[in-house]
C-alpha cells in the first residue's frame, strides 16, 4: 500500500502534464482615474471604467461629455492589462497598464489610426 501510494505521489509531483498553480491575474475591474496628453499635445484627464469578467469585460473611458470611448476588449497578465477602445474614426486607443518594479501602477497609451483586415487561421 504505501509503494502505491508512494507511486502516485510520484506521478502527481513530476507529471509534467499535471495542473501548475496559476499566477495571480491582474484586475481590471473597478473605475481607474487617468491623466495624459492626446496626441496633438493637449492635456486630457477623465475616467475608465470597466466591468466584466475575463473573457467578457465591458467599459468606457470618459473625458468629457462629448468624449466617451467604448472598450472592446480588454487583457489581462500577472502584471497589467492591455485595454483596447474603439476611436471614432475607425481606429483603436491602445492603453496598457501595468505595476512596476517597484509595485506603482504606471501607464502609456497610443492610437492605431488605421487598422488593416487580415485573416488569420489557427494550425492543427
């Protein structure tokens, strides 16, 4: 009895297939408050917010009130996210946030004015 049990220790601990313990993932969720320059130059500060869990966030980023962004996407890592918001003229703000080495939260953004289709497939 204890070699079998012996055995299945074995298997679970160097079982390369075997479940690894996760990262904490960061969290989106919640209303961020931001400060920056558009890209003319001119100061710009307001909110994003975003709902949702992974694999369906939601939100908007609001900085003024004829200034709202829909976010389409939103992802995620150990460390920061990468948040993507549909600008009005057909282009994508790209916002990523992340934590530091020294654990603040920093931040940079940038809009992708042109987006070019493009189709993908996935290899078996």
């Amino acid at each position: 009895m204890k070699a079998v049990l012996f055995a299945a220790l074995l298997v679970l601990t160097f079982d390369p297939g075997a479940a690894q313990p996760r990262a904490a993932t960061f969290d989106p969720v919640g209303t961020w408050t931001y400060s920056t320059r558009d890209d003319a130059g001119a100061a710009v500060s307001g909110t994003m917010e975003i709902a949702g869990k992974p694999g369906a966030y939601t939100g908007t980023l609001v900085s003024g009130p004829d200034r709202r962004l829909e976010i389409s996407d939103v992802l995620t890592s150990p460390s920061g996210m990468v948040v993507l918001a549909n600008l009005p003229d057909g282009g994508v703000a790209v916002i990523k946030v992340w934590k530091g080495t020294d654990g603040k939260l920093q931040a940079g953004w940038g809009a992708v004015r042109t987006v070019i289709p493009a189709t993908v497939e996935k290899s078996k």
